[in-house]
C-alpha cells in the first residue's frame, strides 16, 4: 500500500461507516467530504486573518511566540511558558508555513505589501548557518498583514481536528443536498450530448 493511500485510509474508513449508517454513495460522500474540508479551511483563513487585522493582534502574537533576535525575550508568566511549549514550538512550525505561504501569494498577486510577480529572495546555506533559528523564521518580513496572514495560517492548523470532525459530521447532508443533485445534472446532460 503506498504512503499517500494509507494517509487517508483513516478517513476513508470512517466515511465508508457513514456511508452505510446513512446510505449515502461513498463517492458522493468523499466529494463532499473534500469539498466541506476546504471550506472548513478557506473560511477560518478568512475570518483570523480580518479578525487579527481589525484587532491589530498579529504582529503581537508572532512578536510573543517568535521572537526576533535582539528583542527583549525575558517576559515571565503565560506567554513564557507558551512560547516554551510544545504547542509554542508547533505553532512556530506553522508560522514558517505561513510565512511562506503568504510570501508566495503576496509575490504571485501582489498582495501584503509584495511586488507582484517579484522573485522570491532565497537564503544562502552560509546566510541560514549564521542565523539563529528564529531570525529565519522571523525574516523581518513578518508585519502587517503578513503577521495577520501567519496567525490566521496557525490558528486554522490548530483547528484541524474539528475541521475534520466538522466535514465528517456534515457530509451525508452536504451530499444529499448539493453533491448528489448536482451529479445527477451533470449525468443528464452528459446524457444529452
């Protein structure tokens, strides 16, 4: 079995439960199922990245989970202890995620202050051995929205366990509802033609 099949085999497991419990077509369910788990992620995205911008909280978190070299990083209490954790060290890996991936997009459109269509800048192996981790992880660039874009990444990661319960849960309805009528057009005028 390769590794891609046995990644989702969990997942397809369980729909074939739903899928006799409900007796909703298992392919009908699996395109539900992968429809409802983007939008369980493009939707959050959303909602953290214009909720963090309103508050004008990204900067804050970032700044409090990765620190840039030089600031002052001697705080006590929650945010320590936070930032020592394994959901501190989880969410920065998540953060370079972000980074990267709001880079690319603000690059391709655009978007977050970036130049679009500009070349993304690559560190050299001399560049990253002289950096301390969380200089690379914090390039500097991370203000503003991007800041906004990183913590919106983060906390929609953090999420995906109830992301996935969430899909499951509401598959054999999305499916009835939209995916089934939907194939059912399509195949008539598939038919037509």
């Amino acid at each position: 079995m390769s590794s891609t099949n046995s990644k989702f085999a969990p997942y397809r497991q369980a729909l074939a439960a739903i899928s006799q419990r409900t007796r909703t077509p298992l392919p009908s369910l699996i395109v539900s199922f992968a429809i409802l788990h983007e939008v369980t992620a493009v939707v959050p995205v959303a909602g953290f990245f214009f909720g963090a911008r309103a508050l004008g909280v990204g900067e804050g978190i970032v700044g409090a989970l990765a620190p840039r070299p030089g600031d002052d990083v001697t705080t006590h209490g929650f945010t320590a202890y936070l930032r020592d954790s394994w959901a501190g060290e989880r969410f920065r890996e998540w953060m370079v995620e972000g980074e990267a991936r709001a880079e690319r997009m603000g690059r391709r459109y655009g978007w977050f202050g970036f130049e679009k269509g500009s070349k993304l800048e690559v560190l050299s192996p001399e560049q990253l051995s002289t950096h301390a981790p969380e200089s690379v992880l914090v390039s500097g660039r991370i203000a503003g929205d991007v800041a906004n874009v990183v913590v919106a990444y983060a906390l929609t990661k953090a999420l995906l366990p109830v992301r996935i319960g969430l899909s499951l849960y509401l598959s054999p309805a999305f499916s009835r509802t939209f995916v089934q009528p939907m194939s059912s057009v399509l195949t008539r005028i598939a038919r037509r033609k």
